[in-house]
C-alpha cells in the first residue's frame, strides 16, 4: 500500500496540513539516512 495513499484518507490533497506532514515526513527520513553515516560500523540496513 502507498503511504501518500493512506494519508490522502485523512488529509486533503494539497491542502496546508497536507503539504506540512508530507515535509516533515520527507525531513525526518533525510535526517535518519544521514544518522546512519555516524554509526556506519554497525551495517545499519538501509
């Protein structure tokens, strides 16, 4: 199942709310992959 597609049950497409939690989800995910460099010993799977 797509994530976008799950959210677009709760949220209106395009809408502020909408466009602010997809952000903040794409934030979150650069955030981790650049954690992951700091602990690269431990294989992290990516």
């Amino acid at each position: 199942m797509n994530c976008l597609d799950i959210i677009g049950e709760y949220y209106e497409c395009g809408s502020r709310l909408y466009e602010i939690l997809i952000q903040h989800g794409e934030n979150v995910a650069k955030k981790a992959l650049n954690a992951t460099k700091n602990v690269s010993h431990l294989n992290p799977d990516l």
